[in-house]
C-alpha cells in the first residue's frame, strides 16, 4: 500500500484479509499438534492477531473482507463465532472453499468483494508521506502498524540511512524485512504483542527497485532453505 500503490499510482477500493480457524487457534496459544482438535476460547483470545491486521487495513481508509480458508477440521461453532468476532469489528467472514469445490467454493467471496469495491467505503491514504525522514518512516510502521512501543536503531543502521538521505534518497517509501510468524520482528510473539523494542540491525538502499529495506530482528533476505535442499 506504501510502496506499490505509490509506484504504479494505485487507488485499491478494498482489501482481502486471508485467515485460517487453526492460524488463529496457534495465535491463541494451541499447539501445532492439537490444531485439529475445536476449541472456541482459542481461537477468540487469537482473533486479536486477525482484528490487528482489520484495524491497520482501516488506518489505510480502506474497507476488508476476511476469506475464512476452510479446513475438514473446523467446527460450525468455530466457524460461527469467527464470523461473529469479524461482525462485531465491522468486517464481514466469508468461508471459502476454493482448495475443495474450485470456482464454486470462492464464489460468495468474490460476490463480496465486489459488492465491497463497489460500495464507496474506500478512503484510501498512505500510512506516511515521503518527505518524512526514513527512521521517521521505519518509526511510525514499528508504532503504528506492529505496535511496538519504541524502536532501537543499531548505531550503523542510523549512519547508512544519513548516508541515504544525503546521497538524494531520503524521500523513498521504506520496506521491513522481518519475521512471517508475528505481527512483531519476534516469531515467537504470537497473538497481538505490544509494548516491544522493534530491533532494526541493518538498512539495505535498492536504489533502482525504489526503496529502502530494514531488517528487523534475526531475519535473512535470502530465500530461505528447507532442512534437506
């Protein structure tokens, strides 16, 4: 939204939020093993990881859809209070089937979608504005979009992004490289963490892609490898 909609001048009218019952389960503290087993008190203490991702999509002033992936394990009571939950925050939970039924198990959603689009909701602004300084930008998504509660620039980390803003690229939109498994650089914070130290070890320039990278925490910009490649 910060990056590619700057690039290629893009105005989105909605978004999709994809969403697992057993993701959120995890996100509320269910072992990987018991994932399978229901447990409603689970999956609502882990909607807060799903309502954080709802509330940022909103500071964006843009409206979501949540397309509930199902799987033969989830329950009707899970599934019920999923949609609940969602109502209750201002967003609809449409259960897709696209992995078992094709076309047909997707079609409710892309209805959704579509009347979604079609709706007006959408007020979309960028989270910053260019002109602000880069450890500004990289500050206000750690705050703002992870919420953490400060962040911690490694002292060369600051001294290459004055060196960026020096050489002409202080107004480029910024990219955090960071951990998958948690809205914080810490994949073992799981649920909807605050009050952290957001980490930021290093800062990369990709002058010709358009931006500038920080990497967060214990984060590798390579693909990474299985255990046996």
């Amino acid at each position: 939204l910060d990056i590619k909609c700057r690039a290629a001048g893009l105005k989105p009218s909605a978004v999709v939020i994809v969403a697992t019952i057993r993701a959120l389960k995890m996100h509320g503290g269910v072992a990987k093993a018991d994932l399978s087993k229901p447990n409603c008190e689970a999956l609502e203490k882990g909607f807060e990881n799903l309502k954080t991702h709802i509330e940022n999509i909103a500071k964006f002033g843009l409206p979501s859809v949540v397309a509930v992936n199902k799987f033969i394990t989830d329950s009707d009571e899970e599934i019920k209070l999923l949609e609940d939950l969602c109502a209750k925050f201002g967003t609809k939970a449409v259960l897709t089937e696209g992995w078992g039924k094709g076309g047909e198990g997707a079609a409710e959603l892309a209805k959704t979608v579509v009347e979604l689009a079609d709706s007006g909701k959408a007020n979309f602004k960028h989270l910053y504005e260019l002109e602000l300084p880069l450890a500004d930008k990289i500050t206000k998504i750690a705050t703002e979009i992870y919420r953490a509660e400060r962040v911690e620039f490694d002292s060369a980390a600051l001294k290459k992004l004055k060196s960026f803003e020096e050489n002409g690229y202080g107004n480029l939109p910024v990219c955090i490289a960071k951990t998958q498994n948690s809205i914080s650089h810490d994949p073992k914070l799981i649920g909807a963490p605050k009050g952290f130290t957001f980490p930021v070890r290093d800062v990369q320039l990709y002058a010709g892609a358009g931006f500038v990278v920080a990497l967060a925490g214990d984060i590798m910009t390579m693909p990474g490898l299985p255990k046996a490649p």
